[in-house]
C-alpha cells in the first residue's frame, strides 16, 4: 500500500511540475527565441541598409516616380441607356383605354 502512494505522489509531483514547466518555461523560452530573431534582422536590416557606404560616402537612394497623366488607369468611360422590355411599352400609344 506505502509503494501505492509512493507512486501516486509522484506521478503527481510529475504531473504539477510538467504543467508548470508549458505553463511558464516554454513561453519564456519561445518569447526569449523570438526576441533574439528579431535583433538578429533588426541588426541585418541595419547593415545592409545603411546611410554610409564603407567609404564613409553618403548615398542617396531614390526611387523613381511615375510620370502623372490626366488619362486614368482604369479603362475608358462607356455611356449607355437603360431599355425597358416590358409589354406595355409595346401598345400603340395613341390608345388610351
């Protein structure tokens, strides 16, 4: 009965502790994982991207601009009219009954 117990409190010591662990260990480490990706790009993005160029010579990057025009991109405009097909408008209108 004493080695029962014995393994019952222990499987719940395990239970508890594995619980605490997902609980607080693995966030922590994925948030820790997470943090040091980011200054890893943070810092690459830096690098690459930077003002000066090893020379110690700015660079101005620019990018080109479209040419503005009056036409819009969407297409041309198309007039139309609205036709009725229904049977009254087919009677002879000088008939009033």
């Amino acid at each position: 009965m004493i080695s029962f117990l014995k393994i019952l409190f222990i499987l719940l010591i395990i239970w508890y502790g594995a619980k605490l662990f997902f609980k607080y260990v693995i966030p922590w480490f994925i948030v820790r994982f997470i943090n040091k990706q980011q200054k890893k790009y943070n810092n690459q993005y830096k690098n690459n991207h930077s003002s000066e160029n090893k020379d110690g010579i700015e660079v101005e990057i620019k990018k080109p601009q479209k040419a503005k025009s009056d036409k819009p991109d969407f297409g041309e405009y198309v007039e139309y009219e609205e036709v009725d097909d229904e049977k009254d408008d087919k009677k002879d209108p000088g008939n009033d009954e």
